[in-house]
C-alpha cells in the first residue's frame, strides 16, 4: 500500500474514532446508536448483519459479514471488539467523549479500550469489499464487556444457533499488538442474606443478616487458602493459583438494631474451571448445611441467595492455536504472553473458533482519567489488517 494510502487510511480511522468516542456507551447503557452507526458502515460496504438485543432492546451486538468472492476453504476471520466503555471518574484535562490529539496520541475515553481496534476495523471494510476475498471477514461488536461479559454470551449462543462453530477470532483488546493467547477466568457474584430485624437488647430473637454474612465472608477467606493449595503445577499465571476477593459487606441501619438484611460482593479468578466448580460446591454446602438451617430455627423466611454477576471462562493456552499462528505470520512476532484482565476469547475458543487476543493501545492506559491512544498503535493495527488482507484474497 503507499504512503498516501497509508496516510488516507490512518485519517478515516481517526475519524471513525472520533466518531465512536462521541458515543456514551458507558456498561449498562443504550448502544444501539453506536451499532447503528457501526452497521451503516459496514453495510455500505456490502456486509450482510444481524443483531442480537438484550431483554430490553437497550443493548445490542451486532455480527456482520463481508462475504467471499472465492470461497475455497479457508476458515472465516472474526474481527471482535466490545463496544461499552467504563465510566467517566472526575479530573480529565479534555472532554472525555470529544477524541483530542496531542503529541501523537489521541485522548478520549474507549480511545485504548478498545474503540481503538473498532475504528480500525470499520476503517478497513473498503477495502476488503473490494478485494477478491477468499474467505469471509466478520465483525463482532459486543455489549457490556466490562461488566463480566453481559452481552457476547447472547451472541455465542447465536452463532453456536447458526452453526457457525469454526473460525479464526482476534479479539482486539489493547495489548500493543502482542499476542496474548491465555488469561484467568473472571466470576463474579453478590451474595444476599435476609434475616430478622429486632431490637439489639434482645439479640436471641432476631437473625442477623450481617453476622451470618461475617461467617459467609470468613469461609471465603478459608477456601481462598484452599484454592492456593490446588494450584496446577507449572501455572503459567501470575499468581499461580485462582485468587478470590471481597469486594464488600453491605447491611445494617443503626448501632442498636439487628440487621435482617446483608449483601457480600465477591470475586474469583479461577485457572480451571474445576476451582469455581469446587469453590461454589463448598459454599453451597455450607449455606445448606450450616448457616440457613441455624437462621431458619429462629425465622423460619430466612434467605440466602447468590446472584451471578457473570462468569466469564478463563481463555485457555493452545500450543496448536491456528489463530495465534496466524497473527504470527503477519506479525512475526512468535512470542505468546498471558494477561491478568479477563477478555471474551474464552466464550469464541469454547464453541470451537482458534482465537487469539491482539489489538492496539497499552492496557496500562485503560480505564484512566486521559485514557489514550498512540496514534502508532493505529498505525500498527492498520498494517496487521492489511496482513489479514493479503492472507484472505487472492
């Protein structure tokens, strides 16, 4: 490609950023306008799509796919990014959701995390519609990434609904266009306790949510250490084993009142499966057999229940990953890294598609007050889709 191709190509995707950026698609929020916007584009380009809502058609993902013009086997790529964004905390030096560029980066919030890699992507839909593709491009816009994952099961299910189970996927989180190709799983959880309130002189004929959510709080804290004990040999992660974390202990009105309800915030970030599978056995047979028969003695209503926040699956290590392959022959670059944020390759590579995780931006960045881009990483990401390009056309 020539330079001033290069150069066309880096100010649309600048523009397209700048565009996206503009949008408040903070987690939890309306993103159908970015969709949309995402979805003209595309379909200008001569993508077919569909879109997967939540209940409330609040949030929506989006799937679209410039087709072949040859197909001769090759398996499709999927381009997947999430479209939500964290929120806004105080003390920005620029208008969080207007892109400003100074010293060769671009400010903005979702600039790193990971409109980035979007823009790049929709930037990239000319020319791929005009080449003599031999295998279909897609492009998966997800919601609610941030908060575990809320809206790319919905769409895996779709996919899975469809048959389409086979695929290459890079998953374009930040990570200055390293190959990642492992992370923890990420589960997250709120426990709810409902008690009897009553005067606190007479503490024996009420039940307090929040000492029954202390004992809760402390079996975590004694199964934390039993997680340490199961670590895998040669753990690739650092630290080695699943950890678990409190985020919070909520209940109570008032120094002389029995709290009737309690709610603990909680986390684990397993490196199998089976440690959620034996942490969540262990509570619940704890609740069952200890704490709820001894709170319905006295109230007979008592509650406990777990809510799942979401369970995002760990992204497991292939040393046969094609994906990773794949951005290697591009890239050249035959190095292979594990993170400890969670991402949504675990949910592509469980339906069957090699994924790999690889995009533009420093994580360090993410999340920040001035969270940015350097326009270099734009630059980078551009050339690696030329390479998916030149290894998906005749």
């Amino acid at each position: 490609m020539s330079t001033e191709n290069n150069k066309n190509l880096l100010e649309n995707s600048i523009k397209i950023l700048t565009d996206l950026i503009a949008f408040k698609t903070i987690s939890g929020e309306d993103n159908n306008s970015l969709i949309n916007y995402c979805d003209e584009v595309l379909k200008k380009n001569g993508a077919s799509s569909f879109k997967i809502f939540d209940s409330e058609k609040k949030r929506v993902n989006l799937f679209a796919t410039i087709k072949a013009k040859n197909q001769n086997g090759k398996k499709p790529i999927i381009l997947s990014g999430h479209t939500d964004v964290v929120p806004v905390s105080k003390g920005w030096s620029t208008d969080p959701f207007k892109a400003t560029i100074k010293d060769n980066k671009l400010y903005g919030r979702g600039s790193c995390d990971m409109k980035g890699f979007i823009a790049c992507a929709l930037a990239y839909a000319p020319i791929f519609s005009k080449c003599d593709l031999d295998r279909d491009i897609n492009f998966s816009f997800t919601f609610d990434e941030e908060t575990a994952c809320l809206g790319a099961p919905l769409l895996i299910k779709e996919l899975k609904k469809r048959g389409f189970t086979k695929g290459i996927c890079i998953v374009g989180e930040p990570t200055n266009m390293k190959i990642i190709d492992a992370h923890k799983g990420a589960y997250e959880y709120t426990t709810f306790f409902e008690g009897l309130a009553g005067h606190s002189s007479q503490p024996h004929k009420g039940v307090s949510a929040v000492e029954y959510a202390a004992r809760y709080v402390n079996k975590l804290i004694e199964l934390r250490q039993k997680l340490k004990e199961r670590a895998p040999k040669n753990s690739i992660f650092s630290p080695p084993y699943s950890t678990l974390s409190i985020g919070g202990i909520f209940g109570g009105i008032a120094h002389n009142v029995i709290a009737d309800k309690c709610h603990v915030k909680w986390e684990t970030r397993p490196v199998i499966k089976e440690d959620a599978i034996f942490l969540n056995n262990e509570l619940n047979k704890f609740v069952s057999e200890k704490l709820l028969p001894e709170m319905k003695k006295i109230f007979p209503d008592s509650k406990i229940k777990k809510e799942i926040i979401g369970e995002i699956i760990g992204f497991d290590r292939d040393l046969k990953s094609e994906a990773c392959e794949f951005v290697s022959s591009i890239t050249g670059d035959n190095s292979r890294e594990v993170v400890s944020f969670g991402t949504e390759a675990g949910l592509f590579q469980e339906i069957g598609i090699s994924t790999a995780v690889c995009g533009p931006g420093s994580i360090e960045q993410a999340h920040k007050i001035d969270e940015f881009i350097e326009l270099d990483e734009i630059s980078k990401c551009l050339k690696f889709l030329e390479g998916v390009k030149e290894k998906s056309a005749k």
